[in-house]
C-alpha cells in the first residue's frame, strides 16, 4: 500500500498533511463522513485504517485518513511534534476536507485528538468512537512512569528515548510533548460531548488498560456513552472479530 496516491493539504503553519479521500456521492450533503485518526507514531497505512477504506469504496461511504504532521507521508519532524500540532492538524483537515457530520474514529493517540475535535467542532461530530482511546497518556502514561532520573535527564537534555513494543527504533519523548501535553488534558474536568461515544476496548492491551475506558467514560457529560470489551483483543484492536465489531459499531450511526 506504500505507493497509493495520495494528496497534499498545505495548512495554514505551511505543514504539508498528507490524506486519502474517497467520495461515495458528488456532494457529501447530510450523509455523514468517517474520518480516522491514527496513533502516536502511526500512518494511515495501518491495518484498521485500510480495513475502513475497503469497506468504504464497496459500500460507497464517504471516507478520509491522514498523517499527522511528522507521521508517515506528511511533512515535519516526529520528534518536534506534539499534541497541539497534531490537534490543529485533525482540526484542518476537518474543516478544509469534509463537509456536513463526521463520525470520528481515534486510535489510540486518535481518540485524544479526536475528543480535543469535538470540543472544538461539537457541531461537526455525528459520532465519535474510540479504539483503544489513550487521552492524557503523555501525562498519566509517560510522565508518570518516568523515575527521578528520566525526569531530570528529560529538563536537562529535552528529550528522552524509550523502548517501543512496535518498532527497532525507540520513542523519542521530548520535554516539548510533556508540556504541551498537559494543556490538552481532558480528563481532569468533565467533558461536555453533545453527541454518542463509543468505546472500543480489549482487556488484553498492554498500553491501555480497559479501566482507563471506563474512566473517560465516566468523565463524559453524556448519556449516549457506551463501552464495549473484548476480552481477547489487544492494543493494535485489528484481528477479524475487533474489525467486525468496528463497523458495526460504525454502521449504527450511519
């Protein structure tokens, strides 16, 4: 898939976001959209945004994926990104790329993003559904598991490396992304969403634990929250039966 064409959005901080947009109709109207967002460190190459795209074309829905700014095709530095930049990234492409609801799908790092989306865009939202959602996780994921050493080395050198379950190469945890990461947090005050959540979740993933579904659950000023568990689904969420269970999911709202 590494040579699919894809097109560029120059944003308005002059990134060049790379994105793949299929149109199921001539205007998109009322229909809504499904927009993914990707992981920390991941591209719209991956197995469940691929999965959406091929369902997408044969059921001839509206679809788009994208890199953030430093991911995959698009333009930048990973190591000098954050989640800011990466919010303002999902923020154009919405605004610039699609027309009338969304239904967004955060992976990962994307279910983040994509609750920063509806606090920004709460009008735009049809739906929202988290896989695997990882809000807060520079704070109360990195931050929090660094020691008293990681920590001064992080003030004093502005970064540090970290062994990734993913890659050879290590993560890259700058100063930068700690603190920019601390004015996105979104479970430190309820979170007002006018539009249904779903929660995707499997209680074998490693990186974030199911509780922590329940706890952005629990932090949303929204009945229309749901949390569904797979007890045999890991972190990547990707095997037949957590595919099976994401466009379903989907289909609900469509």
């Amino acid at each position: 898939m590494a040579d699919r064409r894809y097109d560029i959005l120059k944003t308005s901080t002059n990134r060049d976001i790379a994105f793949v947009k299929h149109y199921a109709i001539e205007k998109e109207g009322n229909k809504p959209g499904i927009l993914f967002l990707g992981g920390f460190r991941s591209d719209m190459e991956g197995t469940k945004a691929t999965f959406l795209e091929d369902w997408c074309l044969k059921s001839k829905h509206n679809f788009l994926k994208f890199d953030y700014s430093g991911h995959g095709s698009s333009s930048g530095s990973f190591e000098n990104g954050c989640i800011t930049d990466w919010k303002n990234d999902a923020c154009e492409v919405l605004d610039k790329l699609t027309e009338g609801p969304q239904i967004l799908v955060g992976s990962s790092m994307g279910g983040w993003i994509s609750l920063l989306l509806g606090k920004l865009r709460p009008e735009r939202c049809k739906a929202l559904i988290g896989i695997a959602a990882a809000p807060d996780f520079t704070e109360n994921s990195f931050w929090a598991s660094f020691n008293e050493e990681q920590r001064k080395l992080l003030n004093y050198q502005g970064f540090i490396a970290l062994p990734s379950d993913y890659s050879s190469e290590p993560y890259i945890i700058s100063k930068k992304l700690i603190e920019d990461g601390r004015l996105n947090l979104v479970l430190k005050t309820p979170l007002e969403l006018p539009f249904p959540t779903r929660l995707l979740q499997g209680m074998k993933d490693m990186d974030v634990h199911y509780s922590e579904a329940i706890a952005l659950a629990e932090n949303l000023v929204n009945l229309d929250t749901k949390i569904i568990i797979l007890k045999e689904a890991d972190h990547q969420f990707s095997s037949p039966q957590c595919l099976a269970l994401l466009k379903q999911t989907i289909e609900e709202f469509l």
